[in-house]
C-alpha cells in the first residue's frame, strides 16, 4: 500500500517549487538560509518575502554579518514587512548564534527552539529542512491539506493539536525536511483555499474530504472577532526639504522604527478634534489639518489617522526626534502605516 508520505514524495520530485532560499535537489541546505526565509515567511508571502531575502543576504551573506550589523540597519532594511518584532528578534537571534554557538545553528529542534524568536514551528521547520531531523512541521498550508486528508470537524484554533497530531502520524523518518516542504509546495498550489485542483492532488485518493466532496469546507475555522477601530493624527513638520520623524520606543508595536510623530492611537468614534490633537503636537508651529484619512489595518485593529502640517521657522531639536530629506524618504525605512500617512503631504 502507498503511503501519504512515499505519494507525497514522489510527486515532490517531480513538482518541487525553485525558491531563493531551498537546496537544490541533492544540495545540503544552508541554516542560515532556512532560518531567515522562515522568519521572513511568517504572515508574509513568498512573493513579497523574495526581493526582502535577496536584499538581506546580498548585506549580510551569514548570520555573523547580521549579527555585526547595527540592529537600525536591519530595521530599515526589513521596513514593508511588517511585525516588526519579529526584526528585531531575527537581529538577536544572530548575535546568540554568532556568540554563544560560533555562528553555527543548533542542529536539533531543542536546541533552536531556545534561541531568541525562534517558537515551535521555525524550530520544527529548521531541524526537518536544514538537518533533516524528523520534526512535525505545522503552517497554514500544511493545516489546509491535513485538515481535508482527515476530515478534521473541530474548527481553528483549537483544531491545531489535533492537525499536528494527524502530521505527526503522516511525517516519515527519513526525508522529513523535504516532506514538510512538500505539504507546503501542495497546499500552496494544489490543496488552495478556493477552488482545490483535486484532480492533480497525489493524495486525492487517501483524502477523506475528496471522497465526500466538501474539501472547502476545510480547515474549519471559528468566526472571526470584529477588528476595533482605533484613531489618531499625526504630524507632518517640514523645514528646507526635510520633515521631522520620530525613533520608536524600542519595545512595543513598531519599535524601534521611524515614524511621525502622533496622537496616541485609541479606540474612540472620532478623529481627535483641534483642542486635543494641539496637546500632541511636537512643537508650538501653526498646525493645520490637511484632508484625507489614510486607514492601515493592523493584526488585531483598524487604524484612521488625520495628517496635521505645519513649516517650521527653525529645525527643533526634539527628543526622540531627527530630520531627514522628504525626497529620501524612502531610504530611511518607514513602516507602510506612516508611508500612507506621508502620502497625505503629497
């Protein structure tokens, strides 16, 4: 009898996809190549993880280099990507490798899950695909296809340890890295969400959901909490071709990232009228509003921000502040959230 993992295999031979970051057939893969696609690859796509990969490794070509670098540098260079903790995880993650292992991965799935922003999943996805260590590696894809293969009926999140465990009875002892990239290869482009192209699936035959004709049904998900909204304004200060930013906290949401100064974003019904947002504002200039609302959503918000403008007569000094061209802006690394409320200037 064929099994789930020798079909799956078989079929990953002939169908594997060519990314910037996998081995070629035959090739030992690169950890440090591994590590950081799966830390890019995190609520990102492959598409938009791609350019983000080429430009990281043409600075910094091993984690050494990354670890050397000033963890400003790598924030600049990860700004688009968002959930940006995950920056500046990727930046000590590097100087503990660098440090304490001698710019070596661990090469067993306890070993990088002790690492700084590495969890369960990227420490699994490491140790199968870098050290082809047997390990259960669980993603959307993979939660996709096994969710169908067995018909799971309880919904996310709290199907999650039942579909990990269906992965743990499918993961093979051997060629466990390139079995996990295979789930992910078919749920990316075979198994999808919509529209499921069944007839070119190696398991259409071993699928549970296939045989009953509901595979979009799977996974089953709850339903979905209503995101607030929160609102606020932010400042958009100019003098001789420059606009003030702001460096963030180093903690919290977007820290240690540039941005505009601004209102603290609150849930609330309105845009903070002129009394308020006046509290705010960074300096004693002539603020004026300007019109348009850039909205942004966040993973667990909404966010409404109004831009307020003003010309400087001197370049403040202002802490937490710095001055930088408006015409380079774009090389300074700001967040998308602060890129649609600049677009407001424009």
């Amino acid at each position: 009898m064929t099994t789930i993992a020798t079909a799956l295999l078989d079929w990953y031979d002939s169908n594997r996809r060519t990314l910037p970051w996998r081995a070629a057939p035959g090739v030992r893969p690169d950890p440090y190549h591994v590590w950081l696609s799966e830390v890019m690859l995190q609520q990102t796509t492959v598409a938009t993880v791609k350019g983000y990969f080429a430009n990281f490794l043409a600075r910094w070509p091993d984690v050494k280099a990354l670890a050397d670098a000033p963890l400003e540098d790598v924030l600049n260079e990860w700004a688009g990507l968002g959930y940006y903790a995950r920056a500046r995880n990727l930046h000590k993650c590097a100087q503990a490798v660098s440090a304490q292992h001698s710019g070596h991965f661990p090469a067993t799935e306890a070993g990088l899950r002790a690492l700084p922003g590495i969890g369960d999943y990227t420490a699994a996805a490491i140790a199968a695909i870098a050290f082809d260590e047997r390990a259960v590696v669980v993603d959307g894809n993979v939660e996709r296809v096994v969710s169908r293969l067995f018909r799971v009926e309880d919904a996310l999140p709290g199907a999650k340890k039942t579909i990990k465990a269906h992965t743990d009875e499918i993961t093979p002892a051997n060629r466990a890295g390139d079995f996990a990239q295979a789930m992910m290869d078919l749920g990316s482009g075979v198994c999808t969400p919509k529209n499921p192209k069944c007839l070119l699936c190696p398991l259409n035959r071993m699928c549970a959901a296939k045989a009953e004709g509901d595979m979009e049904r799977f996974p089953i998900k709850a339903p979905k909490k209503v995101k607030p909204v929160r609102r606020a304004v932010s400042f958009w200060l100019v003098h001789d071709g420059h606009v003030l930013l702001e460096r963030r906290p180093p903690k919290g949401l977007l820290g240690g990232m540039p941005g505009l100064f601004s209102s603290p974003w609150l849930e609330r019904e309105d845009i903070p009228g002129k009394e308020e947002w006046l509290k705010h504002a960074p300096t004693d200039d002539y603020w004026k509003p300007l019109q348009g609302i850039a909205k942004h959503t966040f993973t667990h918000f909404h966010l409404e921000t109004q831009l307020i403008t003003a010309k400087a007569g001197v370049k403040h000094n202002i802490e937490g502040g710095f001055w930088f061209e408006i015409d380079k802006l774009d090389e300074v690394g700001l967040p998308t959230v602060f890129k649609k409320i600049a677009a407001l200037a424009n």
